[in-house]
C-alpha cells in the first residue's frame, strides 16, 4: 500500500498539477519512451511538456481578416490593457513586456504576443479563454468587451508594432 501512495505522489499528482501544453513525454512500459500509451512524467519545473517554443507557420491565421482600421499600441492597445496588471498580475503591461516575451504561466512558454498569429498568443488565448493554460483573463473580473479583445486581436494581426 505504501509503494501505491508514492507512486500515486510521486508521478500522479505532479501530472495532475501541471500546466498543459504539447509534446509530453510519453514512457512506456519498461521505461522506453513510446509515442502512444504510458505515463505522462513532468519535466524538472513540473510540466508535461518538454519546454520548447512550437514555431507558428507563415500561413494566415485564421482571426486575422483584411479590411480593418489600423490599431495603434499607444491608442487602442495600452487603454485596454491599463487595467491588466502584467502576467501573473506583476506590473502593468507595457509594450516591452508583451512584445518577444515568452509565457510564465505556459510550460511550452508560447510566446505573449506572436506578431500575425493571434491564435498561438498567450494573451489573445487568455481574454478569449480558448487555449490558454491560465483560467480566461481578467481573473475575477468576467471578460473583456468583445470590442476590445477586437482590438488586441487585430493589433496582433497587423504585427504588434510599437506604435
């Protein structure tokens, strides 16, 4: 019984705990890894997922529309964000903060802001509350107006630019 509960802490729980995220690593009986049935084992920070950026395609994403109004970091961008208090509510967003940093709070540590690719974005995936691994952004506080996470979106389309 005792060898059940340390398995059961040991491997179990750490699994459970973890962030999600592609590319677990997959161990087969015998301790061969596999790509199909086993265990699931956590890296050294507790994640099931070996660590690494997936790289986005230079294909379109598909949130990204043509037509729309330029939006601006400093105009449309920072006002919605000026209530959000940084990933992990550490400071208060800036563009040096979003713009090529990678997630704390992903263990595949996906990228912020991934210029035109609003769908592999940390913080697009966080106001949406799709595909994110934190609970939908802001916390406690209900969604943002679908206008704004609009503008975050498309100012991710048009590249995130500084402007």
């Amino acid at each position: 019984m005792r060898t059940r509960f340390l398995v059961l802490c040991t491997v179990v729980l750490p699994i459970l705990t973890s962030c999600s995220g592609g590319g677990s690593k997959v161990i087969a009986d015998g301790g061969a890894e596999a790509g199909s049935a086993g265990i699931l084992l956590p890296d050294a920070q507790g994640c099931r997922t070996g660590g690494s950026v997936t790289a986005t395609t230079d294909s379109p994403d598909p949130s990204c529309t043509t037509g729309l109004p330029t939006v601006s970091f400093a105009k449309d961008v920072v006002p919605v964000l000026a209530s959000c208090t940084g990933e992990i509510c550490h400071a208060p967003w800036k563009y040096e903060t979003l713009a090529g940093q990678h997630s704390t709070s992903c263990c595949d540590h996906r990228w912020l802001v991934d210029p035109a690719h609003p769908s592999a974005s940390h913080v697009i995936q966080a106001v949406r509350g799709v595909g994110a691994c934190v609970p939908q952004m802001p916390l406690d506080q209900g969604s943002l107006a679908d206008a704004d996470i609009t503008k975050l979106t498309v100012w991710v389309c048009q590249g995130a630019l500084d402007n």
